[in-house]
C-alpha cells in the first residue's frame, strides 16, 4: 500500500478541525497537518491577499477517493483546492503506522 499526501486550504481553522476529527475517527486518514499561511491569489478579477490554513491530510492510495470526496462535500470554498501529491520515498516505521492508522 502506497502514502498520499491530500493537500487543501481553508479559510479558518475550526472547518479543518471538523472534517479533521471525523476522518481520522473513520480511519480515512493517519493524520492531517495544519498550518497558518498567508495567500496571494486572483478571484473575481481581483488580487486578493488573505490568511488561510493549509492542510496536509495524510493517507493510503486505497482511502484517497473516498478522503477527496469527503472534501469536496464538506469544503466551505467554492472552488477547493484538492491536490494529490505521490509519495516515491517514505521511512518503513512512519509507513507502517500509517497504514495501521487507516485499516
């Protein structure tokens, strides 16, 4: 079984904290880092700069539709980013937890 790494951004903390807590009860994900960061981005044909939280969900190849899914239900963005990122390197004992985490 393969590590993936799910990345999105949210506007506050306290949304990534909500879907954090039920996938991980669910073991669809190990874990999920979550981090303050600031945006620069274009939307409505506007430069906007903005505080959001970036999180890093950590799981297997066999949870990751069901991870993206769950994000894109729950997402309180209209456009969410969902972004897949292939693990090709991976210490044995974090993989190990990893997949016990998420069985």
């Amino acid at each position: 079984m393969k590590p993936v790494l799910i990345i999105s951004t949210y506007p506050d903390k306290k949304s990534i904290l909500k879907i954090s807590h039920d996938l991980v009860k669910n073991k669809i994900i190990a874990c999920v880092n979550i981090s303050k960061i600031d945006s620069v981005y274009s939307w409505n044909d506007k430069i906007q700069n903005s505080s959001e939280y970036i999180a890093i969900f950590k799981t297997v190849t066999k949870n990751k539709v069901k991870l993206k899914k769950k994000i894109t239900e729950t997402h309180p963005y209209d456009v969410p980013e969902i972004a897949e990122i292939d693990i090709t390197s991976i210490n044995k004992s974090y993989l190990n937890w990893l997949i016990e985490s998420t069985n």
